[in-house]
C-alpha cells in the first residue's frame, strides 16, 4: 500500500484528485492491478488507439509551447474571485483563488493534456465542444492539433473565461470560441443550432445528473465516429454511476476507462467492448 499511495499521489494531480481518501486509494489501486496494456488487447481498432494515440510518447510541435504557457499561469500570484458553478471544489474552500493554485489543482496535468492532443491529431474531427474552459490549457491542446477545426468551449466562471481568453491568445490558436455561460444555460440553444458534434470534453460539473443530462444533449448531433471523452469518471461514487450508465448507453459501442478519464465511442457495427486500459 504504501508504494500504491506514493504512486497514486504522483499520478492525480487535478483537484479531483489531490484530496486523498480511503475510497480513491482502493479505487486506484484496484484500477492499477486490473487494467491492462498493450499486449492483452485483441481488437484492432482499440490496439491502434492504444499504440498510435494513447501510449504514443512522441514529441509535437506545440507541446513546449502549450507549457510554456501552463508556467506563466503556475507563476502568477494574482488573485481572481471564481464563482464554482457545478459540484464545487474539494480544494478550494473560498471563492478567492490565485492564478497559480488554480493552474495546479484545477487545470489538467500535461499527460491528460496531451493525450487530448493526441486523440485530436489522430481522428481529426471538425466540431469539437469543451463543457469546462478553467484557464483553456487543455482547449489549446485540441485547437493546436486540429486548426482546420473548430473548437468551442463553455467556461461558467467570468474571471476564469478572461483568464483563458489570454491563454488562447498567447497560444495563437485562430479556431476557438470561447462562450461565458452555464452549461445548463446555452448548451440546449448550442446544440440546435450546430451541424454535428465530432468530439465531446465533458469536464465540468461532475455530478451524476448533469454529466447524463449533457452527454443525452450531444448525443442529439452525434454520429457514428463520434468521440466522447468524460473526466473525472471515479471522482465520487456518483461520477461512477455515471460513467456505467454511460458505458450501458445502446449508442455507446466501445469504452475505454484510463481511471481518471474516460473515453466512449459511437462506432457502428461493432460488439460493444468496455477496456481498463493502465495510464
């Protein structure tokens, strides 16, 4: 356990993750002892998403730049007063923050990020929606690996939108929307209004009800190369639940569970598959 505990501390590094406690420690080892890697996966669509996207450890061109970026956020003391909009903080226990504390308990880590990136790089999809902006870290990843697409992200917090308005700017990334709003506010408008939806972030809000609520709202401009990707899927047993109704969802055909993240596809004419792949 001890060596588990260690492990687990140096691997979640997003506020959901950085409060420790008996249940995220067992669920975390459990994750460890049973996923699986590369070689025990028999189908090949999964193995080439494995070997090409999520285990690819190749260096692109906009990495070093995008933490770059992630440093002058982790280096800015200034403060900001951040109105939480969905299931709150288990960081935070004030609604003044700094810059900096934000950057490193709420934003994605760079492996989340970049993985992100990789899936972007690697299917290409052309509309791509972000429920949860925080300071836009993991938006310029996807906007950065795809520029011919469009990337819209909603941010429910005004001074954290600002926040990552600079950050798109200082990224140089001309295929991002930005929107200040609830999601439970546009997102009903904003699905009827767009062609179809390619690829979903759902990274906000992180309690069971809305998590399914939005995930039925993007299911109404999906199709069959549709990709969804959930964080925080063992955040709190809720999250769980939701997460398994998810995978249970008939649209649904194949799931992979990386324990802090989850990713669903919509493939057509495929026996549906559910894979816990170590991250």
């Amino acid at each position: 356990m001890p060596f588990v505990w260690y492990f687990y501390q140096k691997q979640t590094t997003s506020s959901c993750y950085r409060v420790m406690n008996i249940r995220n420690v067992k669920d975390y080892a459990s994750y460890k002892l049973k996923s699986t890697k590369l070689i025990s996966i028999h189908s090949p669509f999964i193995y080439e998403v494995a070997s090409k996207v999520i285990y690819e450890s190749g260096e692109y061109y906009s990495y070093s730049h995008i933490e770059n970026i992630r440093k002058k956020w982790l280096n800015d003391n200034s403060s900001i007063s951040v109105n939480d909009f969905g299931a709150g903080s288990k960081i935070f226990k004030e609604g003044n923050r700094k810059v900096r504390d934000i950057c490193k308990y709420s934003v994605k880590p760079k492996k989340h990020g970049q993985l992100l990136f990789r899936l972007i790089n690697f299917f290409q999809p052309k509309y791509i929606l972000e429920l949860g902006t925080s300071l836009g870290l993991t938006t310029i990843y996807m906007a950065s690996a795809a520029r011919n697409s469009k990337v819209i992200s909603i941010e429910g917090d005004y001074n954290t939108y600002l926040l990552a308005k600079k950050t798109v700017k200082l990224a140089k990334v001309r295929n991002v929307d930005l929107v200040n709003a609830r999601f439970q506010d546009v997102l009903p408008d904003l699905i009827d209004q767009c062609k179809q939806l390619d690829f979903v972030f759902i990274d906000g809000h992180h309690n069971k009800d809305a998590t399914l609520a939005y995930f039925e709202l993007c299911l109404k401009k999906s199709h069959s190369e549709t990709i969804f990707v959930f964080d925080d899927i063992n955040w709190t047993a809720e999250m769980k639940e939701a997460w398994g109704i998810i995978k249970a969802n008939s649209s649904i055909t194949i799931t992979i569970d990386l324990h802090t993240m989850g990713i669903a596809f919509l493939k057509e004419g495929i026996k549906k598959q559910h894979y816990l792949l170590n991250f």
